[in-house]
C-alpha cells in the first residue's frame, strides 16, 4: 500500500456567527496552551476539578451536590442525564425543533423494551414514550405541558429550555410547575441557556436534571467539559433502579469529581482519563462567567440581540426568534428560496452563518461572545453584504444610522 503523508492542517480564523459553538474566548485559549504536560491525577488537574464542581454550583444557581460536568460536548451531558431513563419507563417528550426532536429520538431509544427496540433499532417507538410535537417556530407552553402530563402521567418529561432549531425559548416556569402537580421528574436541555439568560435551577423544583454543553453561553472549548446537575430525587431514582451505561453514569462519574453518596470528598475516585488541558479552559470559562456576571451578560445578550434583529429586520427580514444569542429570520420575499445558496456564500468566506436544519429553511445569526459594538455591527455589515450579492436591496445609509443610533459612544461592551 503507498503510503500518502497529507500536507499540515491549518485551519482559517473564522467568524463564528450562528448558533454554536460561539468564538472561543481568548483567555481560554490561553489556558488551554498554557497548561504544563500533567497525567489525570496530577495534583492541580483535581484541584480545578473541585474548583469547577464548586463554581458550577454557582453559575447554575443550585445547591445540588450532583452537579459537575462530563467530557465532552453538550450530547455527552445529555446522553448522562437520560441515563437514569430504562426500557418501559413512561416519558413525554416536548419537541418544537431539531435539536429537542434528536432528545426525543434518545429518549425512545432509552426507553425501548429489548424487543420495540429489535423492531426499529434506529428508529424506535416505544408504547410508553409519548412525543408531543409543536410546530416549528412555536413554543412549548404551559396548556401543553400540563395537558400531556395530567392525561399521560409519566415518570419523567423532558423540553428543550431553549430550542436552537428553530430560536425559541419554551416555558420552563410552566413545565417545572407542572412536573410538581403531577410528580413527574422534569428533565431539561439548557444547552442554549446555561451562561446566556440569568436565570437559577433552584427556582424550578420540578425539573430533577439539566444538562448543557461548554462551547456556548460559557465561551469554552468543544470537547472539554459539559455540565450537569441533578436533585436528590433523580439520584435516588437511578440508585433503584440502575443505568445500562458505566461511562455516562452519573453515580459513577461524580465520584471522579469528588462527589460520592452524596457528598463532597477530599479525594474523587479513579474513572477516566481527564485531560489537563481541558480542565484549565474549561476552569478558565467558569472563572470569567463569574467574574463577568451572569446579571449583566444576560443583559448584553438581550440588548445587542436587539439591535442585530432590528438591523435586518431593516434589510426586509423577518425575525420569528425570541432567544437572545440567536436570531432566526426569513429572507425578504424577494429572496425566498435561495436560503442554502447565502448561507453556503457567506461560509465560503468564513462568516459563519446557519441555515435551520428542519423546514422550513430559514437563516440563523448568532452572537455567542460577539457581545460588543465592532463585533456586532461586523455581523451586520457582512450579512447586508450577502443580501446584495444575491441581488437584494439594503440601504446601507440606513443600516449605518441604526448602528449609530443604537450603539453611539454609549454601549461599548
């Protein structure tokens, strides 16, 4: 066989413009470089693990001691929290776009007795799952969750807290009251939400675990550290009954973060291989998101959101979003149809713009640790640009005098 040596990989710097994962911020580069060849004991690498385990507790707003975080990206921390689900347990699942119907598609796949899932293996479909489908652009309200749940009553439900397919923000105030009534263990993606919206778990008792990923509202790297949480209860369900995975356990992975029947311990256990690389970025990101302060990002989020959404609401868009990270639009009528064809031109010259991954196809702009005038008002100027390379029309005096308007010398950061 001849052997074929391929040139160095050197990958372009590219605006990271959609809905994930953001630009990783700077400073965790830095820490990630900075980081000294250490193996998974090393006594520093365990230190910043307790210290990430502590400071989760706080960005997440809960005093749950089953909360730290799992190698890997946000589908590593989903897959762990819907370990506690096994084959013939009662689930509804809330799905309003591609990435909570991916959650459910896990669900029935958790919830499949051996012979549903020999029926349809990638495909299953579960008597005891129910799947409630809302459509594209909608939110999952409150009526909805508490009609499903008061007529199916089931163990667990799970909703997106904020559905990235389609940029909508669902109600997680109705679902975990709703949980509550009914004695369901509410189950929650927030890998959108967590370090975006201000907001503290300890407020929804009815969910009993989240899951969210590090390359988004926390500013990290992709494959260092996904964060969970889980309350008494769902730990107390998994004790009794047991997961049919060892690496996503929960039980099993927190006593590598020095959590173990329910306490924190001097000294985690051995369970896998951490890297020290990724324990300082991701140790980094939790340090800046605190020190940052989730009050005032979530404030910028909402005020630059809003005037990246008037702006091409101006170019002739229509936005149909509601999340603050995110805007998701429909190009002017004159446009319609060519969604793939401008997102594909603006990829090619690294602005990283998304289409939906569902129908309908719409255009998604993010602004994940984008949170300042220059980077804002870039985006803009860059989309304006592929809105008239496609034969559009935008006024760019205008466009310039909202920015103007918008930002002045007032907002700077």
């Amino acid at each position: 066989m001849t052997v074929q040596i391929f040139p160095p990989l050197e990958i372009p710097e590219t605006l990271a413009a959609g809905p994930g994962p953001g630009n990783t911020d700077a400073r965790v580069l830095q820490a990630f470089a900075r980081a000294g060849v250490a193996d998974h004991m090393q006594a520093d690498v365990l230190r910043g693990m307790v210290e990430c385990k502590l400071m989760l507790r706080q960005i997440w707003g809960t005093t749950n001691t089953y909360t730290f975080a799992v190698a890997g990206t946000g589908w590593s921390a989903l897959d762990m929290m819907f370990s506690a689900v096994i084959p013939g347990d009662k689930v509804v699942a809330f799905v309003n776009g591609t990435f909570s119907g991916i959650d459910a598609l896990t669900l029935r796949i958790k919830a499949a007795t051996p012979s549903e899932l020999a029926a349809s293996p990638l495909d299953p479909q579960p008597a005891s799952v129910t799947v409630v489908e809302v459509p594209h652009g909608q939110p999952v309200t409150a009526d909805v969750i508490e009609a499903a749940l008061a007529e199916h009553k089931p163990k667990w439900a799970f909703m997106a807290h904020w559905e990235t397919g389609s940029g909508r923000i669902n109600d997680i105030r109705g679902f975990s009251d709703a949980c509550e009534r009914h004695g369901v263990m509410g189950l929650v993606d927030a890998v959108s939400s967590l370090g975006v919206e201000n907001f503290a778990i300890d407020d929804y008792p009815g969910v009993a675990g989240w899951a969210s990923c590090p390359q988004k509202g926390l500013c990290c790297l992709p494959l260092t550290y996904a964060p969970v949480s889980f309350t008494d209860a769902y730990i107390a369900s998994l004790k009794a009954t047991g997961a049919y995975t060892y690496v996503h356990n929960p039980i099993f992975e927190a006593r590598h973060w020095g959590i173990v029947d329910g306490r924190d311990v001097e000294k985690g256990s051995y369970h896998r291989t951490h890297s020290g690389y990724a324990v300082a970025a991701f140790h980094e990101a939790l340090r800046l998101t605190l020190q940052e302060g989730l009050a005032r990002r979530s404030d910028a989020y909402r005020r630059h959101e809003q005037v990246l959404r008037d702006a091409v609401t101006e170019m002739g868009c229509e936005v149909t979003s509601d999340m603050t990270s995110l805007v998701v639009l429909n190009l002017p009528s004159e446009l319609a149809g060519r969604e793939m064809e401008l997102v594909q031109n603006c990829r090619a010259r690294g602005f990283g713009i998304w289409p939906t991954l569902s129908a309908p196809v719409q255009v998604r702009i993010g602004i994940l640790n984008q949170l300042d005038r220059e980077a804002v008002s870039r985006i803009v100027r860059l989309f304006a640009q592929a809105i008239c390379e496609l034969g559009g029309h935008v006024d760019h005096t205008a466009i310039e005098a909202l920015l103007e308007s918008r930002y002045g010398t007032s907002i700077a950061a």
